[in-house]
C-alpha cells in the first residue's frame, strides 16, 4: 500500500475515482476536479484541520462520487461520513472508498448514510462540500451551509465566486466567519444532451468558515 504524501500524489489518486455514469440535471451533479479537490484538501491538511495526533472527524454533505471525503481519508482523517440522498452517488462513493482502501493506506473509518442531509444528525470537527450551486433551484446551496454550521466549527464549501455575499449573511447568522476564499476556474465537462461545449470553465471558489468563540 502506498501513502499519499504530496498534493501531486493526492491529485493522482483522486483522479482515479469513478464519477457519475449518469448524472441528475436537477440535483446538479458534477463531478468535483480532482486538481481543486486536492489542493483544498492538502490545504486544510497543512492548518491541522484534517488530521491532529487524534485525527479529526469529518463530513462530505452531499457526497456525490466520495471525492471529497475519501480525500480527507487519505490525509489522515480518523472517520469521514459519507451523506447523500441519491443511493447510486452512494454506492459509487462505496466503490471508489473500496478501490483506495485497497491502493493505500487509509487508516481512517468510513461511515456511509445514504438520506437528505436534512436528517443527518451527527457532529464532527470538520464538513467539506461541493454543494448544488443554486442554477436549476434558487439557493439550493443554503440547506447545505446550514447543515454544515449545525456539525462543525470548521467548513470548507464550495460555491459560486459570485455568491461570497450570500455565504457571508448566511454565516453571520449562525456565529460563523469567513476565514479564507479560494478562486478556481472549474472545469464543468458536458454530461448533458443541452451542453454544446465538451468543457466550460466557471468561477468557483472554496470558502473555509470558522465559528466564532
């Protein structure tokens, strides 16, 4: 087994992962790049966000594929919950944990709870997400920021770059700040019959929210 030590080597391995055969137009389901995954995860790592002499409990809302949360396996983190409503992005995530269980080595505890992240109910250190941005349903990406604040006192979430106003008012109103932002062109590749383009580049970024003491 192999360890993940690098963000290069991360990027690598999250570019193996499988991703949706066929994607939900409603539920906006794009696959995460496996790039930006990396360097967001192999960020929070360096603060100490993932990974302490205990390791850190984290959260993937909104699961999807598992990318995000199978990264925060592979740098350390002691469990990661996989939530999501959708039971085939659940066991795809299934299927891609099993492949990098068996590639490297993950330590870490994986927990999946295939239901509307409404009802998950459980806490930990830290929520990562790749949330629906809000293009078919207005603010779909707000049941996740709440949701998220109600885990954890660390979130990282992605959104579009042009909603930092609405993730700012949203955090302010459950006790949490904005620490950092991080800008991304995200590569959104045609999954649909309506996209003309093979790959169309969008403003994304990633926004690490603290809570306030």
């Amino acid at each position: 087994m192999s360890y993940i030590g690098s963000k290069s080597g991360l990027a690598v391995a999250l570019s193996r992962l499988k991703v949706f055969e066929r994607p939900k137009v409603m539920a906006e389901q794009y696959p995460t790049d496996s790039e930006i995954a990396a360097e967001v995860l192999w960020t929070a790592h360096m603060r100490g966000d993932l990974s302490s002499h205990e390791g850190k409990v984290s959260v993937d809302l909104g699961c999807g594929t598992g990318i995000l949360g199978i990264g925060c396996l592979l740098l350390g983190a002691k469990e990661c919950f996989f939530v999501d409503s959708d039971p085939e992005a659940v066991e795809i995530a299934k299927s891609n944990y099993s492949n990098m269980e068996s590639e490297h080595s993950i330590e870490g505890g994986a927990h999946f709870v295939c239901r509307d992240i409404a009802l998950f109910s459980g806490k930990a250190d830290i929520v990562v997400q790749n949330p629906p941005f809000g293009v078919k349903v207005r603010h779909a990406d707000r049941p996740f920021l709440n949701k998220a604040m109600e885990i954890a006192p660390i979130v990282y979430s992605f959104h579009k770059s042009g909603s930092r106003k609405f993730v700012d008012g949203v955090s302010r109103e459950k006790g949490f700040r904005i620490t950092d932002v991080w800008d991304f062109d995200f590569p959104l590749k045609a999954a649909f019959g309506f996209h003309s383009r093979r790959i169309k580049m969008i403003p994304v970024s990633c926004f690490r929210l603290e809570k306030v003491v």
